[in-house]
C-alpha cells in the first residue's frame, strides 16, 4: 500500500478548544484502499485515532474531516498521520 495526505488545512488561529482539519488522501500505489487511521497529534502528544473507510483506487483522492482537540490556548502544532491502511502498515 501507499498512501499519502495530499493537501491540508493550517490552522492559524482557534478561538475555541477544538477545530476540524480538513485532508486529502491520495493512493499513490497500485491496490485499492477501502480503510486507514488518522492519528492525531497535537503539541507532540498522540490525542485521538479517527478511523476513515471508503474506496480509493490507485491514483485517486478523498477528502476527509478531521476533528482536533482539545486545543491549548494560543498557537498548536496539529500532525495527522493516516496510518494502518486496509489494516496494515503503509
């Protein structure tokens, strides 16, 4: 498998404690890509695992909504990871 995040959303500035990221998931090789695992980091700490199913042939994209949180006040380093394709390591 291999799979990858195509474009996403920076957050610059969040005004309450959570917020949706919004994704692009791309299959980049030759077989179909049916499920994932985003995993959510934020300030460097594992927060959340958001499952993602669907069908992505090889070359297509997919959009996907991420929902973050719990934001410190201030400025937050999100990183989402999609992982754990069709149930096993990218």
């Amino acid at each position: 498998m291999n799979a990858s995040l195509a474009d996403r959303t920076v957050i610059t500035e969040v005004c309450s404690e959570s917020a949706n990221v919004e994704v692009r998931i791309r299959n980049e090789g030759f077989s179909d890509i049916e499920s994932g695992e985003f995993q959510v980091n934020i300030n460097g700490e594992n927060v959340d695992t958001v499952g993602w199913i669907g069908s992505l042939s090889s070359g297509e994209v997919a959009n996907a909504t991420i929902p973050v949180g719990p934001l410190a006040p201030g400025n937050n380093v999100v990183t989402i990871i999609f992982q754990n394709v069709n149930g096993g390591e990218d």
